[in-house]
C-alpha cells in the first residue's frame, strides 16, 4: 500500500510571498488533515476533509491559509501571504473515516517551510 | 492550561536501560491515548496505543495508563541507539472528535 504522499519535500520563500503545498492520501482514504508542526512543537492540526468537505477549520487562520480538496481526493493546502512565523513543517495524514483515527494516523513524510 | 504536557527533556539514557517517558492530560473525559515516534527530520509514526487503565506490551514497549492521575507513561526496556528520538503522546479529547491533541514531545538520547 502506497503512503501519503506530499511535496515539496522543503521550501523557501521570502515573507509576503505565497505557497502552496499538496498531498495524496493512502488510496481508500477519505479523510484527510493537515498539520502544522512548529519547531519543538508537537502537530497541530489545521483542517480536517472527510471526501470533499471540511469537518474542522477552527484552528486554521483564514486570513491567510486556505485549503481544498475538490474530488475528494488529493489536496492543497495554500500560504497567502506568507509570514516569519509560518516556518514549520506541513503535515498531511489520511485515515479511512474519522473513527479509523482511533487507530493513528498515516502521516505523510511533510513539507519543511521556511520564511526569510 | 495546556491540554496534553510531556517533558521535553532530553532525556538520556544509557544502552540497556529502561527509559520512562511521560505524559499528563488534563481532560478527564479523554478515552484513547497513543505514542508517536519522530525521528529528526521525519514525520511521526505510531508506536502504542491504550484505551484502558493498566499497561498493554508490544515488544521492548509498554504503554501504562492510569485515568484517575491523568497520565499515561511509555516504557522502553533494553534502549538502543536507534530509540534516539522524539516522542509524541497524543490524546483523543473527550466531546466526540477524533482529532488526537499532540504534546509537544520528549526527546530521548540512548548513549552507547
């Protein structure tokens, strides 16, 4: 069974640039997330997909994050504008259904992002 | 009030020993609990999960719960090297989510 997979694997952009990071989730999957993991910091999550829709985006600043998953499968995950302290690494992880979370994640390898 | 707490630490061990890492929460509802595995530079992967009072074992690994003191500890007996990492407790709040809160980890050094 193929992971999750994302990429970039790293990027660098200066502050008030935008970015963009995508993932695909274990094939079956339809439920997706993304984290954000901040140095030191264990993951936060982001967003929440079950298929197509958003169950939780309480914790993902809208000011500037935004994040889709049109077929239901892969997804994107966006910066705009991007700041200093956005540098992390972006998580995506999938499980089949929310309650299959009760078992742990599959979490992709991430993207390490950096802001000059 | 922080809702999962680790140690960062580092905590350093020597080959052999066991090494004991641990984990409070603070939502008494909290039902599911897990530990997670980082090594440097990669994304975590899961190690132990325990929903009941008590201890589970897999291999070298033994997860102990304990509901009534809010805290759930990972053992590793016979460290090795390659245990040299960051371990992530995760707790599945109470409320009905099944997102799991993450502490911030505690790093282990197994020293030869």
């Amino acid at each position: 069974e193929a992971g999750v997979a994302q990429s970039p694997r790293y990027k660098i952009i200066e502050k008030r640039q935008s970015v963009a990071f995508w993932c695909n989730p274990i094939s079956g999957h339809a439920t997706l997330y993304w984290y954000q993991q901040i140095l030191g910091q264990g993951p936060k999550l982001l967003i929440q997909f079950q298929n197509n829709g958003v169950v939780d985006d309480s914790q993902l600043p809208k000011d500037r994050f935004s994040a889709e998953r049109l077929k239901g499968v892969d997804s994107t995950l966006k910066i705009q504008p991007a700041k200093l302290e956005d540098s992390a690494v972006y998580l995506c992880a999938s499980s089949l259904a929310p309650g299959q979370a009760l078992g742990g994640y599959t979490f992709g390898s991430g993207t390490r992002l950096t802001v000059v | 009030q922080k809702e999962v707490e680790q140690n960062s630490g580092p905590l350093s061990v020597p080959e052999g020993a066991i090494a004991s890492l641990n984990c409070t929460y603070s939502d008494r509802g909290s039902q599911s609990f897990f530990w997670y595995r980082q090594y440097s530079g990669k994304s975590p992967e899961l190690i132990m999960f325990i929903y009941s009072n008590g201890d589970k074992e897999d291999g070298r690994f033994t997860a102990q719960l304990n509901k009534a003191s809010q805290y759930v500890s990972l053992l590793i007996r016979d460290s090795q090297p390659s245990d040299s990492a960051t371990y992530l407790c995760a707790v599945l709040l109470s409320g009905g989510s099944y997102i799991p809160t993450f502490g911030r980890g505690t790093s282990l050094i197994v020293h030869p």
